[in-house]
C-alpha cells in the first residue's frame, strides 16, 4: 500500500503564507493533515493565517520571516526545527510581481524584485535542504513560479519574468544537487489568479498575451493548492525537476 496523498504527521513551511496563492497552499496541505508553519515578512498576518488554520480544526504555526534577508531566514529556519521539527515540505511561494516597462527600468527595481522572487527562494531552499540532510529523512520542495515563463507575458514583466526564469534556473540545478538526499524540486507555474497581490500590482496597464481569457476560467488560490499537495505528498517520490502548470487551459487557447 501507498502513502497516498495525506500529509499527517509532516511539516510544511510556505512562504508568503498569509493570503493570495500562499494562502490557498497552506490551506489544501493542512486539510491534507500537514502541519502547516505560515512564513511571512508580516508577522501579524502570519499569525492570523495561522489562527484561522486552527480555528479550521488543522495544525498550523507561524514564523516571520524576510526572504530577501539571508541573516532572517537562516534565524526563521532554526526557529522552524526548534519549534516543529525538520520540516518535510518547503513551497516557494513569496513574490513581487510590480510592472516597470524595460525602458523605464531600474537597478533599484532590479534588485528589489530579485531579492524577493531568486535570492529568496534561493536561501531558504539552502537552509532547507541543510536541515533535511541534517535528519536524513527526505523531502520536497516547490517553486511557485508563473506562466509568464510559457508565453503569458504582458508589458511591464521584464523584471518579473526573469526572476521567474531564475527559480526555474534554481529548480534544475538543486534537483540534481538534492536528489542523492531524496529531495524532489518540482516548479509550478501558476496562470491568472486573481489575487489582492495581482490586484494592487503597480506599474503600466496589463496589456498583451497575458490577458488572454483562458478557456477554463480564472484558477484560484485552492487549485494551485492541489497541484502542491500532489507534488510534496509520498507518492510523489520519483517526480522531480518537473514543471506542472495550472492555467486553466489558457496553454492551448
């Protein structure tokens, strides 16, 4: 018999946890029985994430936590593993996804988007896997990264979509480097979610292939959710350095 599916019994980390897609994630993998730690740079709404988890009748615990930040994920970690444990999951899901035109672009947008959406996933997918090999008991990591990389691009992503192309760069090459430690690093790539992140992104108008309707209907946070679950679940052991996308059939619109 398989382990199927159900998490009970494992720790999973997710960051930009509080609301939007993060919060559709953590919500899936504590049904799925996981406890579930909310990682956020905003400790307040990490707790209240974290709260309504428990009110919900799951497990869940917060961390605060700045991902850009070497010196506050590698604190944020340890408190992890002294609180819950070694952790089996870890879904990098914190990001910026602002517009600035390319020939408007700056350095200091650059850096900023950058920090968030590659170094971060980049640190805390290291202090992850040295926690994991510390136990020697395997694991999963997931990158959220974004259809902007298959097409759904509109102006204003150049920023944005490179630093996307950067975590599938991240996702390859720790795959390889993590799967004699049986930690399997899959990407998924969310399309149009509406989300209070998407709605409040700064910069100029939305346009271009990327405002296709797709087919299917806008995803929610909870469909990204699933296709999470699936990827860090026991059964999924010999998947790794996949790209699963869930755009609502935007792909052959």
């Amino acid at each position: 018999m398989t382990e199927g599916f159900g998490l009970a019994g494992r720790v999973a980390l997710v960051t930009g946890g509080a609301s939007g897609i993060g919060g559709g994630i953590a919500e899936i993998l504590a049904e799925a029985g996981a406890l579930v730690v909310i990682a956020d740079i905003d400790e307040g709404r990490a707790v209240k994430a974290a709260d309504a988890l428990r009110a919900a009748g799951h497990q869940a615990g917060h961390v605060q936590l700045d991902v850009a930040d070497e010196a506050s994920v590698v604190r944020g970690f340890a408190a992890v593993v002294a609180a819950f444990g070694t952790p089996w999951a870890l879904v990098n899901n914190a990001g910026l996804q602002d517009r600035q035109l390319l020939l408007d672009g700056t350095v200091a947008e650059w850096e900023r988007v950058m920090g968030v959406n590659a170094r971060g996933p980049f640190l805390t997918s290291r202090e992850f896997a040295r926690a994991v090999v510390a136990g020697g008991g395997g694991g999963r990591i997931v990158n959220i990264a974004s259809m902007a990389l298959q097409g759904a691009l509109t102006q204003g992503h150049a920023i944005y979509a490179s630093s996307k192309a950067a975590l599938l760069g991240l996702t390859r090459a720790s795959a390889l480097e993590l799967v004699g430690h049986g930690i399997t690093v899959n990407i998924v790539l969310p399309g149009g979610v509406a989300t209070p992140g998407a709605i409040a992104a700064q910069g100029p108008a939305a346009e271009g292939p990327g405002r296709r309707p797709p087919p299917m209907g806008m995803c929610t946070p909870r469909d990204i959710g699933v296709a999470v679950r699936f990827l860090v679940s026991p059964d999924a052991k010999m998947i790794t350095n996949q790209t699963l996308a869930v755009d609502g059939g935007w792909s052959v619109s």
